[in-house]
C-alpha cells in the first residue's frame, strides 16, 4: 500500500478533477478510476465556503482524500498562502505545491517551489511538490522534508508520455520517499512503463478528461497502474538483441 | 470480441507455453494471464501421441483454443508437413505459420512464410502466419488467405519491445483481417503499447515464462492487454508541445 | 573507398536529382554534395533518346556515375523492362531496383523486388534493390546476387529517419555486400547515425531537394555521411547509465 | 559567429582535455577538432603555477581560449573560490560553473549553480553554468546573468546523447544567450542533433577521449558540428508518415 505521510492510499492513481465536460461525466470517470486521491486547483475553489457549488460537495469525503494543488502561483509565497487557506478552511492538510515558471510550459520554477516546500512543512503540512524531472532537486525536496516528489513525464497536458525515463528512473532508485508521476502521461502505455520503472503512484488529469471517452479512459488508466505496477514487481526479462544474445541489447542499438 | 477464421477468442492476449520452469507454474500462470489461445512448437509435442506426457493432457481442451506453431520449420514444406501432422492428429486445424529464415534471430523468412501461408490456406487451414513488421508483406499474406498476421514487435525473445511503431500501425490501419502482434514484447507497458496503436490481440510468451514471477507477470500482462484496448477504444488525447500548443508536438522534436 | 560490383565510388552520398526547385538549384546542390553517383526515375527519362532534354545532358558523364532506379514499376516484370531499356540506350548497366507494394506509401514489394534482382542478376547487371529493413529479406537479395542492398530507414520522403536501428544493424552486421540506407533520411544526424551503425553509404533525395536551402543541406550531409563514417571507424565510446557505472545503460533504462 | 560575453569563437565545438592516453595524442585531438575553446578542470591545474607541468604550457595560448571548469565543486562557495583563483593566476576570467550535486552521477545541483553563477556575475566574471535541461531552471541562470548556459543533453561521461530533445528544443528557443549542450554526447550523430535543434554549441570530452581513435573522433565531431550547424540553417523537412501524407508523422506513432 502507498503512504505518503500519515496518509494511506489505496489505489496509486491520483486523479485530477479538471477539465471534465461535465460534473457527470467527472463523477463516473472518478468512480472508474477506481483513485481514492483526487486533486484539484485551489483556485478554483471558494475557500471561504469549500461545500459550496462545485463538485466538492458531491463527493463523498469519507471515501476520497483530497490533494488541492497550488496551480496558478507562481511564487513560493503565492503557493503557501493557498495552502494555508486551504488548511483554514478545513479542506486539507495535504497539498501539492505547484510553483509555475512559465505560462507558456507550465513547468516548475525550481527555487520557488524547494522555497515553498521548506516553509509548508515548517508549518506541519504533508507536502508533495510537483517538480521537474531533475534528480538533484527531487534529493534537495527530499531533504527539505517534502513527503512525497512528482516529477513531471512531460509538461502538463501534452500528453507527450515519459520524455526521460533515466531521470525519472535515478530519481526513483534513490527516493526514500514516494514518488508519483504527475503530469504529461497520455496513454495507458505511459501510465504503466512509469510504474514499470518504479514509481510509486501516477497523478494525471487531462489524458482521462481529454479522452474522447474520459470514462472508458479512466478504466483503462485504472488497469494500466496495476498492470505497470505488477510487472514491476514481477520482474522483467532483460532486454537483447535476440534471445540468444549473450549480452543485453544496448551494445546493439547506437 | 476478437474473431479469427470461424473462432471467436474471449481473450486478445495468446499465451505461449514455452519455457516455464514447471507445469505447476506454467499452469497458474496460464490461469492468471486469463487467455483462452494457447501457442506452442508442434515439434515439442508428440504427434502421434498428442495425449502423451508434456503439457497438453493437463489442459481443458474445453477451455482453451490450441494455436500450435511451426517452430523450427525453416522452409514452406517443413512448415506445412507440421501443420498436416497436427491436424491429421486432431490436435487443431488452426496453426500459427512461423517459417524461421535464421537460426540467431529467429526472424521470419518473407518468402518460405508467404508460400506455406499460400498452401496451407488452400488445405483448408485456419492460417496465422507470423511475420516481420512489412506493412507489403503483411498485405501480401492477407491476400494469400491468411486468416490473421501476426507482425513481430522485435526479435522473438528480445524483450525490446516496439521497434518499429510506424510498420505496426500501417499494418493495423490497412489489414482487413485481425493483426496479433507477436514476439518481442518484454513488459505491460509494451503490451500495452500495442494495443493502443489498434492491435486486435498479442502473442507472447517469454515475458511471461522468463519474468522473476512468472504469474504475477501473467496478471500483469492480463491487465495491460485490457487497459492498451480500453485506451484505444476510449481515444487518446493527441500529443502536443505543451497543452497551449495548438499543433502538435512532433514538429518541435527533432 | 566504397565498390559495388565492379564500380568504384569516391562518396558514401549518393544523390536523387528529382524534385529540385530548378536545374541550376539541382546543380549546385550536386556539386556541394560531393557525390559521384546520381539516382533518377528512369521512368523520367526519354530512353529512346536519353540524351536530350532534361538533367542529364547537362552533367558531365565522366565525373558522375548514374543509378538509374525503376521506380513506378509494380512488378518485377516491369522494373526488368525499364533496366533493360536503360541499358539498351547506354545509359547504365547499374540499377536501383524499386518495386513498389503500394502508392501510398511507396514501400517495396519484397517478392517482386527478389524476383527482379533475380532476373537482372542473371542477365549481368549490377543490381541495388531497395527493400524494407528486414534482415531475412536482404539475405535473400545478396543471395540472390545483389551487389548491394538498400535498406530503407522509413518511409521514402517522409524525414522519420531511422525508425529501427537493429534491424539495419543486423543487415549491416552479416551482409558480405555493402549496405546503402536508402529512404526516410531526413538531417544530417539521421544520414550521421546510419553511417555509425556500420552502413557503406545513404541515398537521399527529399532531404536535400525538399529543404529550405538545398545547397546548404547537400553540403550539411556530405559533412555528415563523412562525420558518421569516421565516428564508425574511431570506435565510439559505450553507453552507460553513467560515466562511473560498470555495466551498460540498458539494464537502467526500462 | 558564436560570441560569449565579449569573446568570440571561429568553432561552435568546445572540447574538454581530460582522460586522454597522453600529451600527444590529445594535442593531436585537439588539433583535428578544430576547437577554439579548450576546457578543463581547475582542479587538475596548479594554480600557483599555470604554467607549470601539465599540458597548458604546450598549448598556444594565443590560438586557444581557455574555459577552466569548477569540476569537483560540490558548493556555490567551493565553485566561487576556484574560479577566483583562476582569474587571479591570470588563466581566465571566463568559467564554467560546475556545482555538481552527486558524486555517482556528477549531475549539477540547480540550486548551487544559480549561487554561484550570481556571484560570479556580480564578480565580474564571464560565466557558463553547466546545468540540467530544465527550461526554467536555464531561465533563471541568464535571469542571474549568465552569458551563456550550458545544459546536460544526459550524465557526464555516459555517452547516451539526448534523452529529452524537447527540453533542450525549449531552452534554446527562448534564450537569449548562447546555448552550449553540455555532457552526455556519445557520438558525431549525437552532436549533429543537438546543433539541428539549435545548439549554439557543443562541449564534449569523453565522446573523444575515450574513442577507440580520439583524433579520428575528434574530426568526425568537427564535422558533425559543422553538418548539423548547416542543417539547422539549411530548414530541414518536415516528418510526415509517408511522402503523401499531408499532416505530420506524430498523430500517426503513438
């Protein structure tokens, strides 16, 4: 089972909830999902009335544990002050920091978000940084006592799939905490060779809602986690040239 | 449902038999990969005792489909002589067609394949022949009557996965007849791959016997084969830059 | 230096002339080539009088060694037609074999390209098939007496460059003829990685007459068929996970 | 030209002078490459006495520029201080910042590069960090006044070329000062790619000094640069799945 501080989950897909054509279709996509984490932007919510209109309110909070996000901050101050209006509001006390560096991207500012991981567990939040797929930065969140880190596969919503899977793949071997795949994952295939390298969990959002079926998507995500996951596990044949090949295939292929 | 020749499969994943360290682990793993095709190399079993000793008497040949195979054939009338053998012994009248053109690789021979798919059409075999990823190829067999093609993902054992997704999908788009990718696939992800890119169904086998837990990696391969095909059906979200992007990514990698 | 059959060649560039915007442009795109064997359609040439208009007449026959190539024929019948023509009127005994499987796609036919490269052979040309990247295939053609065999990277004129590596590397590895990639190239790093796995020479075309600057582009894969070649003879160094690992990378990267 | 800060450089290779057999035959290596800018590590240098053992006294400090590195550093103030006493013993005041945050994988730690790289700057120092291929990360560097950044294409030494081409895509089209692909190039194909994607330039060693013939690799690398410098200048052509298609290749190969 994951943890990710004192929390456990019991599915290791994360889901997003944007982005869905409707409150609908989002609700059956989650059910298929089988996700028992659920993540949305902060910003999208009215945090001075956190059951008001939304699909918060449809959701039934004993079942889900929710991951807000600070999408939309850009700095380290913009991050934890939504974190903290998250934790005032009773919404949670677990949060994804994002700090964006780029509009255009979407990608992670390195400092601002170390900056924000530091001072979010100073102040006794579950910290889960979204960050890019540097193997450094993911240790030195790590060692701000970030309780999981979720490197980037790609940039958000590209659905481009795991553009460096030896990063992500160092990052993993040496994590001492989770670490989730969040963003860029557009596939079934993605899903499951990011587990198949070792990561604890996936987090995506628009390769379901983007879908031209989220809900079938959803499904087949659901599966895919598992499917990587087990396979992980069970230990794959080494890749050769032929199998009788000696030697593994990468002497092979320049 | 997948359908080939006269015979509908409940399963799109084949399993070969090959190569497990027990009939004990063969078995559970048979079971967990939920196949209902069983493949296996016609010179490994005893054709005039098709009952005799080795796996098959262990099998409910109520429940599963035989899809015995031509291994070790390595010209058209080898290959035949083998199917004429099974099918004279009752074991099926349906036979994988592997024509083997190199003893290192176990590459498929174009031409000795294409001549014993020909004339094991013309006896009234359900023919499966396996085949390299030529997209002419695999049109050429299919006009000899072949009943399925079966294109390797890469050499047979390999575990390297998806060389060439580009052949696959012109062999998936324009084939009329269901095309089952064969050999080379090393890991769920892998199998998944596949059947994104619109495969009716995999072959496998090796991942499966050689993997640390065989059976889990049964499951695995299971849930993959399930999730590829959900995913496919769902429709992926295209591949983009950056989710700003308005076109798509490819032409920004180069 | 580079010999097929009884020819020699300065370059491992071989040049198409189609497609060029204008003469001139095609003129200097040759020249800053640094090739010394030109491809055409023979089909685009007047064989009843191959001197008269068109490109031809305009380059000095001395300096350059023609491959005419049959493209647009559908059988073996008749791209034997269109070499017989062509040596007939004097313009070359030398032949790029192309027969076609498809419109769309312009692959080869693999029966009807061994069938010609059979037939030309046995009436004393000196026979280049291009032919997919199937290994067992290009046996075949150099069984069958091809003086070289031309494997395609992808797709002609579609800039994929090079989408299965091990299969040219296993034709390069155990062909005794040389192996010219022809087909799909579409930078200088694609006609780069061609030349390090081992290949004897490219054929491109669209790649130079379909670039923005054409001249500039010929002269960027002159320099790199030569950087290539010489990577290929200096030894590259191993690819490993990183520079203080012991065992190569593939075993990291799943 | 490629001009760093106020310097100029007549080769876009810069080559590294570690790790070779001896004296000659990197004199020999750096003679065929045709490199401008020579790097090495501070910390093989004596500092008190640059022109002492070594092979900087055989080198014609009128023809070369010299780019010493901070390799070994392992804080902004262990690379600050190495680089002041680089300037002080008159060798150079232009420096690679090399922070590296492991000692397995030698990778650089983002935030001790962007420390050191400001106070350089303010310093007065010409700086090119040497950094990961996170586009922000590279934002930030030039934010702090870097005259050039130099991101990793994969691990030092691993000769794995570039893992995620979209990364570096990224950071050169939104830099305004040169980029300078830095570490993991293994081979001509690799450092030709990296100029097609706009590369300003390349820095290599390894890839050279541990050739099986360094100097045969070294001219190869010179041309790989130039021929992919041209073919980025040149407007290659675009990927599509076959000649005919009229989109691009990408919606096809997922």
């Amino acid at each position: 089972m994951l943890k990710i501080g004192p929390y456990e989950c019991q599915s290791r897909l994360f889901l997003g909830t944007g982005k869905f054509s409707s409150l609908k279709v989002q609700a059956e996509a989650v059910e298929a999902s089988g996700t028992d984490v659920l993540t949305f932007a902060l910003r999208r919510v009215n945090l001075d009335h956190p059951e008001e209109p939304g699909f918060l309110e449809r959701l039934n909070r004993k079942r889900f544990r929710f991951l807000p996000n600070t999408a939309g901050a850009k700095t380290a101050e913009e991050a934890v002050r939504l974190a903290r209006l998250a934790r005032a509001s009773g919404l949670s006390d677990m949060v994804k920091v994002e700090v964006i560096g780029d509009e255009e991207t979407l990608l992670p500012d390195p400092v601002g978000t170390l900056k924000a991981t530091r001072q979010l567990v100073e102040e006794g939040f579950i910290v889960l940084p979204y960050t890019s797929d540097d193997p450094i930065l993911a240790r030195r969140l790590e060692e701000a006592g970030a309780h999981a880190v979720m490197p980037g596969a790609s940039p958000i919503g590209s659905g481009q799939g795991i553009l460096n899977p030896l990063n992500l793949k160092l990052i993993i071997r040496r994590a001492k905490v989770p670490v989730i795949v969040d963003a860029g994952i557009g596939s079934p295939a993605d899903a499951a060779r990011a587990m198949e390298l070792g990561a604890d969990g996936i987090l995506l959002n628009t390769a379901v809602s983007g879908a031209r079926d989220p809900v079938r998507m959803a499904r087949a995500m659901k599966l895919a986690v598992e499917a990587g996951r087990l396979g992980y596990e069970a230990g794959r044949i080494p890749k050769k040239e032929t199998a009788s090949a000696s030697s593994p295939a990468e002497g092979m292929v320049t």
